[in-house]
C-alpha cells in the first residue's frame, strides 16, 4: 500500500513540476498566434457590429426626417446623419 502512495506522491509531483515549467519556444509561438486570431476574429466582429449600427442609425433618421418634417428633432437628426458620414 505505501508503495502505491509513494506512486501517486510520484506522479502528482511531476505533474506539478511540468505544470510549472517555462513554455518551450514552440508552444510560445502557438500560444501567441491563437492570440493573434482571437484578437483578428473579435476585431472583425467589432467592425460588422458598427457597420450594422451606422445602418441603424441611419434608417432611423431618415424615418425621423421623413415623419417630422421642419421640426427640432428632424434638425438634429440630420445633423447626426451628416456627422456619421
């Protein structure tokens, strides 16, 4: 039985000491290029989510100065409008 202890006292320290080993070099690589792609992926999503709000915005407005005509509000709308553009 103590042998069986003393293997398992073995194994989990070796998998502490590996677990606290620097990454070799390669695995760096991977690491930072997952990273890249990640970044790259969200960077994407970012750029579709405001082409998608300046076309919100955009219809929005325009209803505003199509309901509204000569009012403050249609004003400012179309101030936005030229602002985004």
């Amino acid at each position: 039985m103590s042998k069986r202890i003393l293997e398992l006292s073995t194994g989990n320290n070796e998998l502490y000491a590996r677990r606290r080993k620097p990454d070799s070099i390669d695995v760096q690589e991977m690491k930072t290029q997952a990273k890249n792609e990640r970044e790259k992926r969200k960077a994407e999503r970012l750029s579709d989510l405001a082409t998608s709000l300046y076309f919100i915005i955009t219809v929005i407005t325009v209803v505003v100065i199509i309901t509204c005509p000569y009012t403050y509000t249609t004003t400012a709308a179309f101030s936005l409008l030229t602002e985004l553009n």
